[in-house]
C-alpha cells in the first residue's frame, strides 16, 4: 500500500510551492496546446499567490512521498484592491492546489484540502474560495463533492467557488 504524510507548509517548502503554481498555469496551456515558459509565473496575477510567502494568514500544507514532495495546497487572503482569480471578499481565503501528475487521483487532493479546511477554520474563517475552469472534471468533481459551489465567473472561462466552513 502507498503511504504518503501530509504536513504543514515552512519556508523550506516555498520553491516547490512556484513548482505546483506552474502545474496550474501549465494545465491550462495544455488545454490550450502551448506550454508556457516558467517566466509566466512572474506575472503579478500569478506571483501574487505566493510572492512573500510567509505573511500571516498564509497557510499550506504539502504532501510527502518518503521525504519527496509531490504536491501541495495553499490559501492566502486577498483584498478587493489586490484580488485572486478567486476573489470574494477580504474575509475569505483563496486556495490553490497541485500535485504531481503521477500522484493525481489517488486521493491526495482530497486529503490536503481537508487539512486546509480544518485550519481556515481553526484561524476563524467561515469560509474558503476557489477558481476553476469549469473544463478541469478531476478538480471540479473534487471540489463539489466537498462542498463548492459556484458563486461568480473570473473572465468567463474560470469558475469562481465558495464553500462554507462548517
Ligand atoms: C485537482 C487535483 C489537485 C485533485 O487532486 P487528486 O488527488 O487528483 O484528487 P482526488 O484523488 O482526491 O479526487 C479526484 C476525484 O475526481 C475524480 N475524477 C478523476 N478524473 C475525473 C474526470 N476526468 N472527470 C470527473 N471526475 C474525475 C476521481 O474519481 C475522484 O473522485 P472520487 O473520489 O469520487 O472517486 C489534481 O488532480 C491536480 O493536481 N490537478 C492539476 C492541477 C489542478 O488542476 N489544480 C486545480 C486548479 S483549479
């Protein structure tokens, strides 16, 4: 059986953090039929996700294979001058999740969300956003079945999604 430990995210963890960042970006472009270069991750709707990581309100947790990582999901609060994809309000924390695409589908998305929803809760949100395209089945079968659902669209093709912390 395949053991893989979760724990939470420490500055150690930042680079592999820019790694998952581009899996999401790159996803999108595969759909697209054009890989991005990395530099794509310097552009301030993307790097805003994590640049300066280690803010107060920033939370993560990573997922292990051994001592490998192999995938990652994070929250960060944003504010209406400075919105995320999933913006919905300054109280609700914006998520992004990745995992290697080996690891995919083995459960391990499941399990890091629910770490994340127990600590926004536990740091007294009551509530966790999100933004997906609605063409991502795998991502989008995750988060409903947990719970999401969509409140509002970021520029059409992206799904903006809320769950309520309970
Ligand atoms: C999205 C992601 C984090 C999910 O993590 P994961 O470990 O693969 O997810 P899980 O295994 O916990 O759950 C996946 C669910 O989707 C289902 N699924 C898989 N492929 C699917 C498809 N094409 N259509 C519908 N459902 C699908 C699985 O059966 C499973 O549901 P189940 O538990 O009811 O059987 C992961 O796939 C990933 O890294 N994707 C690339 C990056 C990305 O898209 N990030 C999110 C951006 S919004």
């Amino acid at each position: 059986m395949d053991f893989y430990c979760i724990r939470a995210i420490n500055q150690d963890d930042v680079p592999f953090l820019w790694d998952m960042l581009y899996e999401i970006r790159s996803l999108r472009c595969v759909r697209e039929e054009k890989i991005p270069s990395r530099d794509v991750l310097q552009t301030p709707d993307l790097a805003k996700y994590l640049q300066n990581w280690g803010l107060k309100s920033d939370r993560g947790f990573i997922a292990l294979d051994a001592e490998t990582p192999i995938g990652a999901a994070w929250y960060r609060l944003f504010t209406v001058d400075n919105r995320g994809y999933g913006y919905v309000n300054d109280r609700t924390p914006e998520l992004a999740i990745a995992l290697l695409p080996q690891y995919r589908n083995k459960g391990l998305g499941k399990s890091l969300l629910i770490h994340l929803f127990a600590q926004a809760k536990a740091d007294g949100y009551g509530q966790i956003s999100l933004s997906c395209a609605p063409t991502n089945d795998n991502a989008l079968h995750l988060y409903q079945k947990l719970g999401f659902e969509q409140v509002g669209v970021y520029i059409i093709q992206n799904w903006i999604m809320k769950k309520v912390l309970n």
